[in-house]
C-alpha cells in the first residue's frame, strides 16, 4: 500500500544528501514532488550565494538529477532553483507547483547548511548567513506554504529538519546550534496556531548524518584538530565517539524513515514533538 499515493510532497534542499532521499522515499510510497535547491544563475536583484560554507554546494544538475531519480519511479517531478533565504522564491515554487502538480500536502523543510567557527572570533557573515538558510529559510518555506493549506481546509504536515546540536550547546558551532534551536522553538509554536486547520508540524533531529555536511575538509578538521590534513579514515573513530550506538553517522534514509513517519496518517495525532534519530545522543541528557 503506498501511504503518499497522489499526494504533492514539497522538499526544499533536494538536490542530494537528506533532501534526495526524502524525496525518492515519498515517490516510492506513491508521492509527486516539488524539489527545490539553489538557482544556477543570479540576477542584480537576487541574493549572493552563501560564501562562508567551506563544502561545495548542491548544482542545478544535482536537483536534476533528483528530479529524474524521481520520474524515474514513474511519479511527477517539478525542480525550481530557489533560495529559501528568499521568500519571494519560495512563493513563487509554491505557486508554479500548485499549477503543475496541485495543492501541496507535505512540506519536508530541509535546506540548511554547517560551518564552523569559534563565537568569540566569527564573523557577522557566518552567523547571519548560517541564520539566514538554517532558521529563516524554514520560516520562508512554511510562510509560502501554509496559508494554502489553511485556505483549502484539508490538513498537511509540516517536517523540518534540525539537529541534535540544537538540544544543546556545541563548541565551534554556536551559530548552527542557535539556528537548530531556532528551527525546534518555531515548528513548536507554528503547530500550536496551525492545529484548529488538521495540520500538523513536527521536527527531527539527526546527530551526524552521512552527507556532503560531514564528509569535507572543515568537518574533519573540527573533529580532529590534532591533525594537519585529516582523511575519511582519520575522522570515522572521532565520529563514532559522539554517539551512544558505536557508529559514526546514521545514514540519510534513516531520517527519510522519520520524515515519512511524521507525515503520514500514522501520525496524525503527533504535533509540536522533535524526534531524535540520533545513534542515541538523545540519552545523553540532551
């Protein structure tokens, strides 16, 4: 039985990582999706891409690449390169999806980026850039989705992404852990004002999870700062240490599984909660 049969699930950051595999997840349970990650091109009056991220970020082709990995399941597809920074372009993917596709009964709010840099000595560009995507970005998706499912009066789910750093406080990366934190304290109160409308809104919160997010040079080198140039090889043993299962990542199907949870019928009673898929560090008093 395919839980999403029909249904029009919207996924922003889908160009790979946990985006990608949230959205083939929907599309093999019978869903069409609404993609959406960064543009191929800017004009005068759009924003600068992020520059403080030291990993390179998703490309058109890799949103293509979702896209036909979707049809490829013989569901529909819509791809938008859109900032979730911008409001006016998360509007405008809602507004070409809903003519191509429908109205939209999922929203996986999953863009966000890491960095990391001491809070004594970041720059007002790393903090606000890491706000801007991580926290506002998730405000600017459920801002142009919402009002259509409150209009129609059908329900919806809500699903955003945060992360276990925003249970609690991290060195180096204060500003990832305030934004994650942000994300849990705006689903938490967006499920309170949109429950009387049969919609619900809930978070996850991965510990380290097996992307590009993890697998970059600035990652490795914040997990072992004893070395110069550290590899993969050098950082699995580092990773490992942070969780209570002794692995050193979940991998991002294992959040599709709780993506797909949250908003199907089986949670229809569930709002306002943050589910940890964390190896565990959610026993850690977090």
């Amino acid at each position: 039985m395919e839980r999403f049969a029909e249904k029009i699930v919207m996924v922003t950051g889908a160009g790979r990582g946990q985006g990608r595999a949230h959205a083939l997840r929907f599309a093999g349970e019978g869903a069409h999706l609404v993609l959406c990650d960064l543009p191929a091109a800017r004009g005068d009056a759009e924003l600068d891409p992020p520059a403080t991220v030291p990993y390179e970020l998703s490309k058109p082709e890799d949103l293509e690449e979702t896209a036909r990995q979707v049809q490829a399941l013989g569901r529909r597809a819509v791809a938008m390169g859109a900032d979730v920074r911008s409001l006016e372009q998360m509007s405008a993917v809602v507004a070409e999806a809903e003519r191509a596709l429908g109205p939209i009964d999922v929203l996986v709010a999953n863009a966000g980026i890491c960095t990391s840099n001491p809070l004594p000595t970041m720059s007002v560009q790393v903090w606000q850039e890491t706000i801007d995507i991580n926290l506002t970005g998730v405000f600017n998706a459920c801002r142009a989705v919402i009002p259509g499912m409150i209009e129609r009066g059908h329900g919806g789910r809500v699903v955003a992404i945060a992360s276990m750093a925003g249970r609690a406080g991290w060195e180096n990366i204060g500003h990832y852990a305030a934004s994650k934190w942000g994300v849990i304290g705006l689903v938490k109160s967006l499920a309170l004002e949109v429950a009387p409308h049969g919609i619900t809104a809930n978070v996850i919160c991965p510990s380290s999870v097996n992307t590009t997010m993890m697998h970059n040079d600035s990652s490795y080198r914040l997990f072992r700062p004893d070395l110069e140039n550290p590899t993969r090889e050098d950082v699995l043993p580092a990773f490992a240490s942070v969780n209570v299962i002794p692995v050193p990542y979940v991998e991002p199907e294992d959040i599709s599984d709780g993506v797909l949870f949250l908003a199907s019928q089986e949670a229809a009673g569930i709002t306002g909660a943050t589910l940890s898929i964390s190896a565990g560090v959610n026993a850690l008093n977090i």
